[in-house]
C-alpha cells in the first residue's frame, strides 16, 4: 500500500477533524447511538456502531491531489461506462495518446462491458462502488458490499484490480473508510474539478479555467456521463490537453501519480 502523503492526508487528520465537529466524543471509544450528535447518521461516526462490527487493523490513506513538484496531472473520468459519452472520451484520449483513470460503477461495468473492451490496456481503473448509492448512509457490511461487487465485476471486465475508491459524491462516513480499509483500498478524490455549469459559457472559459488552475499533482475530476453541461467538458478536452501540454504538464494515471510522490512522504 502507498504510503501517505504530504498534501494529501491521512486517517490521522480526519479522525482529528471529525472529533472536533463531535465535540470530542470520538476520541477513541466506542460510541453508543445516545453518545451521537443529533441527526447524526450512525454511518458518519469514525467506529460504526452497526451489530457486532469489530474493527481490522486497517490502514487508509486518502489523496486529493499529490505533493510533487513535476509537472504531472492526473485526469479522472467518473459514473461510467456508459453509451456514447464513454467511447467519445476514449476516442479523444486515444488521439491524444494520454492515460487516464475511469472510477467505474460496477453495475454499468455488467451492462456495458463491451464499450470499454479492448479499450483499457493504457488506463487506469478504480472503483466506484455498485449502484453509486451514499456510502455514508450504509452500514459496513452494506459498505463492504457496495465495494467489494463492483471490486470483482471491475476486475473480471477489464482483467485489471482496482486499488483506488472514489466514494460516490465525494462522501465519506465511518464505514466509507472501515469498507475501503478492509478491502486494502487507497481513497482518491480529487483537487480539481470540472465546473461545467458555471463556466461552461462561453465554452473556451472552462478550458481556460482548467489550464489556468492544473498544479503539479492535481488531480482532476471530470465525468464520462450525466446532464448534458458535462458535453462541454468533454468537447473541451482535446483543448484543454493541449494547454496543459504547451505548459509542461504530462498526463498520468492516479496509481502513476502517487508513486510520483517523491519526497515528503508521511510516515505512516
Ligand atoms: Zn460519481
């Protein structure tokens, strides 16, 4: 497992943060359903309380961007595959000949297994749970489940096993972490993102935005589906691979990234 990183972040610092808003309840115990805040989903508590879970001696890190001064990006896709957005975004990464990093839903993996065949030898995979429900509303073993099928369709699609979790929406609960460091998975979200609502007019204002903000190390989120704002992202991209290559940047895969870390890295 990759070791923790320098402006990234670690179980340590979430854990620290998350018994600040508790007013101190979870530093380290176990907590019953009375000890937490009201409207308070169970799910957010650092120890599930759900049955009788019992904690592994897990360890998670969660990246957002990576610490490296090379000039290095990573371009995430999200929510795929799915008809038509995903082989357009294969056909403009192909004619670019950059790699890029698909958080797969596993459900859309089984139905659509034919549009990323043959397609993935130079991408990444990561996992993006079964049904894209909120990880923080589940208990670990509904967590677990999320993960862990989409874990096994992922791999028997594309012969590759992910290594990475991008919780749906960002979300992270308790048993978001307690699943993902049970399965042995490194937490990836994202310093970047794709704003297709707010800057998708006129189009060249976004791929100005995501130039003008790519550092070395970003992590960058667009998606491979969803409400059409998202085709002017996409329709962007070859634009937007060019600025960052006319600035330096070399696009590579999350797993390439955090390896890319030089030093800095956290003891962990
Ligand atoms: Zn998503």
């Amino acid at each position: 497992m990759l070791r923790a990183l320098t402006g990234a972040g670690t179980i340590a610092g979430l854990a620290a943060g998350a018994a600040g808003t508790m007013g101190g309840l979870a530093a380290g115990g176990l907590l019953d359903d009375a000890d937490a805040m009201p409207g308070t989903p169970v799910s957010a508590i650092g120890v599930p309380t759900d049955g009788p879970w019992r904690p592994s001696p897990a360890h998670v890190d969660v990246s957002w961007a990576v610490d490296t001064s090379q000039r290095l990006v990573a371009l995430t896709f999200d929510d795929g595959p799915m008809p038509n957005w995903t082989p357009m975004v294969h056909d403009i990464l192909d004619e670019a000949r950059i790699p890029a990093t698909f958080f797969l839903v596993g459900q859309r993996v089984q139905e659509n297994a034919r549009l990323i065949h043959g397609r993935m030898d130079r991408h990444a995979v990561g996992n993006h749970t079964w049904a894209h429900k909120d990880l923080t509303r589940m208990t670990h073993p509904q967590a677990y489940q999320a993960m862990h099928r989409a874990h096994t369709t992922i791999a028997e699609v594309t012969g590759k096993e992910p290594g990475l979790l991008r919780p749906p929406m960002g979300n992270i609960g308790g048993t978001t972490l307690s699943a993902a460091g049970a399965l042995g998975y490194h937490v990836v979200l994202w310093s970047l993102k794709m704003r297709e609502s707010y800057l998708g007019h006129p189009p060249g204002r976004l791929i100005d935005y995501i130039v003008d903000n790519t550092e070395p190390g970003t992590i960058l989120l667009a998606h491979d589906t969803g409400h059409r704002d998202r085709l002017i992202a996409i329709r962007g991209l070859p634009a937007m691979i060019r600025g960052l290559r006319a600035k330096g940047f070399e696009f590579v895969t999350v797993p390439d990234l955090l390896a890319a870390a030089g030093t800095g890295a956290a003891k962990t």
